[in-house]
C-alpha cells in the first residue's frame, strides 16, 4: 500500500497529493510520471510526477478531476493509501538529464503551463534551478481563482510571468501572447516545453513553429499499462507510431499529429463524459487554459 | 456397459449458447469417477511416449496411476515433482502436439485425456488445500526474478526449494504474467486457479515485489549493485504489440489483442463493478490466428458482439490449440480464411466503421515450412465493422535490454543466450521464456525457468 501523507485543494477541481512510494522517490526524474490504482475495483490512472523527495521517499502528484476515476481519487484522505502506485514510467525531459547538462546550459528554456500542466513543469525547472540553469515560465489560466503553484514558481523560475484571460491577474491575455510579447520585445528563446491541454500544447507549437522555437510537449493519450505492453497510448510523430509510455511522455511537439492525437484521446468517453468533455473543450476553445488562443 | 477405451470419457462442459453469454470457465473438469474410468485408458506403457512429449517430462503413467487407485494427491505430488503450475497446464497446454500428440492410444483411438486428468489432480489438490512443501535450508544467497509469468514463477520456485532467498519483480500490479493478462477467465480462472497457483509459490518463501517496473524503477545493475542479489533471471515476456502498418490503423476501434485482453482480464472490464471500461463493439473484426486471436474473439463475443476471424492462411495451419478453435467454432465464431486486411476504413469523426479485405491463395511452402499465402489480384471486398482487433503477435519488450549494460539480443529483440541453461552474455544473470524465444507456450516458458534455475545453482557452486 502507498500511503497519502498529506492532500490539498490547490483550486477548483483540482487537487495535490503527496504519497510515500520510497522506490519511485529514489529513481524519478522531472517529466516522468506513475500510475496510480486506488483499489482492486480502481483504473490505472496516469499522473505525471510533480515533486519528489528522495530522503522522504515521497512523490507529489497533481490531478484535476475530469471523470469517474479522478472524481473518486478526490475522494481519498491523508492517511488513506493507494494500492498500487507504479514508476517511475516515461523518459526524464531532455532537459533534466545530467548527461545532457552542457547542452542545456547553452539553452534559452522557456516553459509554458496551462491549467494543471502548471504542476508537471515544476520539477522541472526546479531541478534546472538547482543545476544553476535559468528559465521562463509563463503560467497562464482563466482567472485568478484558477491559479496554483505561482509561489512554488516564483522561487524556481528566473522570471515568472503570470497571465489570465480576463486580466484577473497578471497579464491580460493568453500564454501565446505573452510569449509573442516578451519575442516582439527582443526576448529570444531555443526550447520551449509545453504542458497543459492538448489543445492548448496544439496552439503553442504554432506559435513557437513560426518563432522557429524548438518545442517538447507532454503528450498524455488514453494508457493502460504504462509499459509498452498494450499499444493503447500509440501517437503519431512525424509519421511514426510511438509508445508514448515507454518512448515518451515527451515528443517534438512539431512533430506531433495532434488531430488524430485529440481523435484517439475521446475513445472511452461515455456518452455523458463526452457531452462534458465538449463542454470543457468549448471553454478550452475560449482560452480556458490561458494558454491555447482555442478561440482565435 | 463396458467402458469403450478407444474413446475419452466425455467432460462436462458449458452449452455454447449459454457461455457465449458469461465469462465463467468452459470446461468444468472430471469428476473423481471420471477421472478414474479416464485414467483406466492408459496402458502404463514401458516406454511411454508421452512423457518424452511432455517438455518438462511428467512422469505421466505414474500420475495417471495414482489417479487410478484413488489418489489424487499422491498424483498432484508427482506432478508437482516436474511442474510448478499443473492447474495451468492441464488447462492450456498444447497437448494435441506435445502429450497426447504421441500417446500410444491416440494410434487407433483417441489418446488418453492427459491434459484433463492433470487437471483434475491439482484441482482436487487445492480443494483439499494440499500445498507445495520446501524442507530446504536457506544457503543466504540472493537472487532476484524479473517478471511473475510462467517462467519467472518456475525459476523462482525452484530456486527457493534449493535454498535460495529469491525476490520476483513484477512490473503489473498483479503476478501471473500472461496468465492473469492475456488468458482470459472462462479458460483460466483467475482466483481459483492463478491465484493459487501464485500462492504456491510464494509458500515455498519467494517474495514477489508487484508495481516494480524493471529498466524504469530500478535497473538489474542497480539490483546487483545497490540491492545485494547476486544472480538474476530474466523471464519478462514477449509483450510487445505488432501492428499491420495499414492505412486506417490509428482510428479509434483498433486495439492491439494485448490492450483489448488486459483491460478485460487483468482489469476486469466485463465487470461492472471494476472502473476501467472497454469498447463494446456490435461487429468485430480481430486478425490473426493463434491462441491470442481465439481468445480476443471470444471475448468480444461475450461483450455481445458479432465476431469475423480473418486470417491470412487456411484452417490447417491455424496456429492455436485445437481445443480452442473447436470452442470459439461452437460458440458462433465466423472464420474468414485465406483472407487479409489492406486497409481500416475510417468514419469523419475518427472511428472504424470497416475493413477493406482481400482474398489469398496458398502457394509455395516458406522458411517455416507452411505454405506461403499469396493475395489473389481484383479480389477485395469490404466489410463493415466497428472495432479491430490486431492479434499479429508479439515480441520482447526492449526497456529491459535497453536498460541493462552487456546483455545482447538479437535481431528480433529476443535476448541471446547460450547453452541450456539459459546464461546471457552478462555474468550472473540468465533468461528463459517467451523474452528469449519470442512467443512461445506456457510450458516451454516454465521449462526454461526450470533450467536457468539449474543454471544459476551450477554458477554459485563454481563459484
Ligand atoms: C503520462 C500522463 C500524465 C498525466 N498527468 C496528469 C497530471 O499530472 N494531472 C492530471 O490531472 N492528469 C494527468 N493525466 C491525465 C489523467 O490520467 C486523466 O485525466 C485521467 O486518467 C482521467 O480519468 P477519469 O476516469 O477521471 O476520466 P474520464 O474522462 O472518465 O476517463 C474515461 C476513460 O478515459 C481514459 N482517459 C481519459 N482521458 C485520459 C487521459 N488523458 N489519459 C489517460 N487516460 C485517459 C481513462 O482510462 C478512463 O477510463 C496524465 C495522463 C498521462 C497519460
Ligand atoms: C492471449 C494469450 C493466450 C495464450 N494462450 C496460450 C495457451 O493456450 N497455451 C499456451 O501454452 N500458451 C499460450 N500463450 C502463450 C503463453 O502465455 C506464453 O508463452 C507464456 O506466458 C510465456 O511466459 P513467460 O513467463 O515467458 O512470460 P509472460 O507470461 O509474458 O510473463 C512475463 C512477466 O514479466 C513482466 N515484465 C515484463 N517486463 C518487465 C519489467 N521490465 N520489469 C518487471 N516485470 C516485467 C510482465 O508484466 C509479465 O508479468 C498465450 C499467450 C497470450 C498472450
Ligand atoms: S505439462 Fe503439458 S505437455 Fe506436460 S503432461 Fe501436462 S499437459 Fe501434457
Ligand atoms: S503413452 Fe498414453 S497410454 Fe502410454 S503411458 Fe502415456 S498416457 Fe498412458
Ligand atoms: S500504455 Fe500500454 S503501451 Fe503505452
């Protein structure tokens, strides 16, 4: 059993855990993530690793509730535990690999999150902090209430810039544009990471395709097993089929086929869940995430 | 009247109708006076066949013996002496090749129900809670098992009954490998018999670490390293889903057998009290022909669904078990033979909606001796359907040689050893089962566990 050491309401829907899973503490890197099974009647769901404490042997997850399974995952307390918690799984960012340190220390970083994607990036530019490699973070969100983790950042990040679609906070306007702000002001960047919605990481890629910004995105398409066993999270990048389990999470983000990525992601939506889902992909399209320009 | 010995005694079995309809087990076993009448069809030959059939040789006459006189433990016993998981293959052995294919009485009638009878020894076994017993004394050596399928359990047990302090790493949450993954319930019960059969084993003192995923949570030499074992097997499957490379295949309504088979078995989908969900279609087309394409098509048959077997050569060569085409024919599987998909034809919103198929020829014999099929030009056709299941077969998982500094594979992945007792090319540490060979059998998986078992013995004597 994987005890739940602490839980929080980060914002609406959406939730913090942190949970002892020594192994997976000893071993993860940013950009990897875990599958989580509450009980024998639970899915495996996968989260992407937010923190990590190795002396603790503890792992901090993010998770929104968007269907059954995360909804009942809301449900648990400090103390409870999940049964099965499996990781690390995944390939670790490019960035944050101490082989590739000289490479990156040569990189413009900028990080772009939208919504819950703002937790994932974290640990990333936490452990580039700690290697002494600077980074931009531009977190984006509908509004002020739907903020999280901008104290977290504000200690990691070089320069934070904060937006919200009805200017509730920060910049008045969507991530894309804060990005093409700080570009038309002389700003340059090499790398760019995306996470957040997949249609907001879509519209990111356009940006950075035309700023000629070279972009990872964490894809998270529908998984089973996690271990490149069962084909279900297949993705096409550049006209190859990838296992986004085993060879991903992250991909080239101009390389991705997104349409048949968001095609493949409403296999298992209930008639119910999909009705939401449109509904929560309609206020996507209206920059829900902050990020996307979905309405542009 | 007299028992007519040329042919078997008939096993009770669910009525197509009836279990086309639930995922209980099919085959409901001998009863302790059919068993009897059965086991009187053996001839105790001298020399008998069936054992140089078998390939972890069971000492079959004797076995069947035992049943004879009324003594189904002293037949699980034997049994056990060679086998680790008899519950298993009693099941879903091969034995019209193997076995039974070279049972003397299979000459002029049918051969003796080997398979069916081993069954029934350790069915009656575990109802009497008759368990596995290891007397050995621990030697302190470490050794760690990668994987809980078939060959992993096997190796571990016998290890663990010389002596040894052996770990097994599972990468699922759940150990039984193929056996709790891919064989689906109404041919392999997962509690009464999977479970136990597990339970075995860890009654002999093998730990099994469930949630470990090798390569990614911690590397063999990490394990060697950092966590003091000082040999390992390797026994971690052929996993890896083929895909046709057709038009189409990225549309939503196509699995791989692999995905279809977990998310029903190991995670239970058929049941509604379990969360994950599965796809319901009403026409299904699953491709391919062994043992994984009868099981996804029964499957999908029980979720309600109409099922076409397409598959590229004839019924002769249909590589799965005899019993299981028979069953999957009973129960309303349609066989599309001498037939091939060239393309998945996709609806406007990204779904199947058909296949596109066309017909084949045999033509001269290939490489592995069976007739190659040939497409017949102007041909195809198209059907309609709403899910695909791609049952092309499978091959190693890579993350584990990927991970591991020294250990070859070969050019289909497969990890290379050498000599019989299944050494890699990196000291200390041996590999057996479908993770070497490619997909194999359940019984040649636990074979190989068997003998790496002995292998890793002889390394630490000479050591
Ligand atoms: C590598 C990876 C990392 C992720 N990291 C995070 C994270 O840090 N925080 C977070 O909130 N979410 C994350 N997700 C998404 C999260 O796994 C899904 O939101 C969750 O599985 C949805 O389950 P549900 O039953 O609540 O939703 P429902 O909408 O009811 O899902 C129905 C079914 O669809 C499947 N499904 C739907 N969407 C997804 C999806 N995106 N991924 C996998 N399966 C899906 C589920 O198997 C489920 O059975 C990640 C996904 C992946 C693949
Ligand atoms: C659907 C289906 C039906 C079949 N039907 C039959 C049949 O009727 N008769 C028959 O004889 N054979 C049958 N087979 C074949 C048979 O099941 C296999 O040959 C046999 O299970 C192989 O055993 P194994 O121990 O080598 O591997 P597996 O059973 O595949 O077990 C490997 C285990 O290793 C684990 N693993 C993999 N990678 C890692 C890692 N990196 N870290 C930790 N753990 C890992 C896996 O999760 C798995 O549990 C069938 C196969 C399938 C898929
Ligand atoms: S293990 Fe398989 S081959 Fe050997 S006797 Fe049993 S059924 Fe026959
Ligand atoms: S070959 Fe057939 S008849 Fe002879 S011992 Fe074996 S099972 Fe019995
Ligand atoms: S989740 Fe099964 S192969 Fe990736």
């Amino acid at each position: 059993m994987y005890q739940i050491l602490s839980k929080a309401k980060l914002a609406d829907k959406i939730f913090e855990m942190v949970v002892r899973a020594p192994r997976v503490a000893h071993k993860c890197l940013p950009g990897q993530f875990i599958i989580a099974k509450i009980d024998e009647t639970g899915e495996r769901i996968p989260l992407t690793i937010c923190d990590y404490d190795r002396e603790e042997g503890t792992i901090t997850i993010v998770f929104q509730t968007v269907g059954a399974s995360t909804e009942r995952m809301s449900f648990l307390e400090a103390g409870e535990a999940f049964e099965d918690f499996i990781g690390p799984l995944g390939r670790p960012s490019v960035l944050c690999l101490e082989e590739n340190l000289d490479k990156t220390r040569e990189k413009k970083i900028v990080f772009i999150c939208g919504g819950v994607g703002t937790a994932p990036i974290y640990p990333q530019v936490k452990w580039l902090k700690e290697h002494g490699i600077p980074a931009t973070v531009i977190m984006g969100s509908r509004n002020k209430d739907l903020l999280f983790y901008v104290d977290n950042m504000k200690e990691v990040a070089e320069h934070l810039y904060v937006c919200t679609d009805d200017g509730s906070y920060g910049f008045h306007g969507m991530g894309t544009n804060q990005l093409q702000a700080l570009w038309d002001q002389g700003d340059r960047f090499d790398h760019c990471v995306a996470i957040g919605p997949m249609i907001m990481m879509k519209f990111v890629c356009k940006l950075t395709a035309e700023l000629g910004i070279h972009t990872e995105v964490s894809m998270n398409p529908i998984m089973v097993d996690g271990t490149g066993m069962c084909g279900a999270c297949r993705i096409l990048v550049g006209d190859e089929v990838k296992f986004a389990c085993v060879d991903g999470p992250e991909f080239d983000g101009h390389k991705v086929d997104w349409d048949a990525a968001m095609v493949r992601q409403q296999q298992y939506k209930t008639a119910e869940g999909r009705a939401m889902l449109a509904l929560k992909e309609g206020k996507t399209h209206h920059g829900g995430c902050g990020n996307c320009g979905g309405d542009r | 009247m007299a028992q007519d010995m040329m042919v078997r005694v008939p096993i009770a079995e669910q009525e197509p109708a009836v279990r086309a309809k639930n995922f209980e087990e099919v085959c409901l076993g001998y009863t302790e006076e059919e068993a009897i009448l059965e086991a009187n069809r053996c001839l105790n030959c001298k020399n008998p066949r069936c054992v140089a059939g078998c390939p972890v040789s069971i000492n079959i006459p004797a076995f069947i013996q035992e049943i004879k006189a009324g003594d189904a433990a002293a037949a699980y016993r034997t049994i056990s002496l060679s086998s680790a998981l008899p519950a298993v293959c009693g099941r879903v052995c091969p034995q019209e090749t193997q076995c039974e294919g070279v049972c003397v009485r299979g000459i002029k009638g049918q051969p003796v129900a080997i398979g069916k009878l081993e069954r029934y020894a350790a069915d009656t076994a575990a109802a009497r809670g008759i368990m596995p017993e290891n007397h050995s004394k621990p030697n302190g050596h470490k050794v760690a098992v990668i994987g809980a399928g078939p060959a992993g359990l096997t190796c571990a047990g016998d290890l663990a009954k010389m002596g040894y302090d052996v770990t097994i790493f599972e990468a699922l949450h759940r150990a039984g490998g193929v056996l709790v993954y891919g064989i689906p319930e109404f041919r392999l019960p997962k509690d009464k018999v999977v479970r136990h059969e597990v339970e075995n084993v860890k009654a002999l003192g093998v730990k099994i670490e469930e949630n470990v995923v090798i390569g990614r949570s911690v590397t063999i030499d990490e394990l060697m390293e950092e966590e003091g074992f000082e040999a390992i097997f390797i026994g971690s499957g052929a996993g890896l889903p083929r895909f046709m490379g057709i038009p189409g295949e990225q549309a939503n309504g196509v699995f791989s057998a692999n995905e279809f088979l977990t998310r029903n078995n190991l995670m239970k989908a058929y049941d509604d009290d379990y969360d994950t969900p599965i796809s319901r279609g009403k026409k299904v087309v699953v491709v391919g022909g062994g043992n994984v394409a009868m099981d996804a098509a029964r499957t999908a048959l029980r979720l309600g669904a109409e099922v076409h077997v397409v598959y590229r050569r004839s019924e002769e060569e249909l590589p799965a078990r005899a019993e299981e085409v028979h069953h999957a024919k009973e129960e309303g599987i349609i066989f599309d033979l001498l037939q091939n998909p060239t393309e998945i034809l996709v609806d406007e919103k990204g779904w199947v909606k058909g296949c596109r198929i066309i017909k084949m020829e045999l033509g001269e014999p290939d490489e592995s001796g069976r007739r190659r099929p040939v497409e017949i030009p102007g041909s195809e056709y198209e059907i309609s359907c709403d899910t695909v299941i791609m049952s092309l077969g499978t091959s190693p998982n890579p993350l584990i040689s990927h991970t591991t500094k020294g250990l070859e594979t070969n050019r289909r992945g497969c990890i290379v050893t050498e000599g019989e007792f299944g050494a890699t090319t990196k000291e200390a540490v041996y590999a057996g089962g479908d993770a070497v060979t490619g997909a194999a059998t359940v019984i040649l998986a636990m074979g190989a566990g068997k003998e790496a078992a002995k292998g890793i013995d002889q390394y630490f004597k000479n050591k």
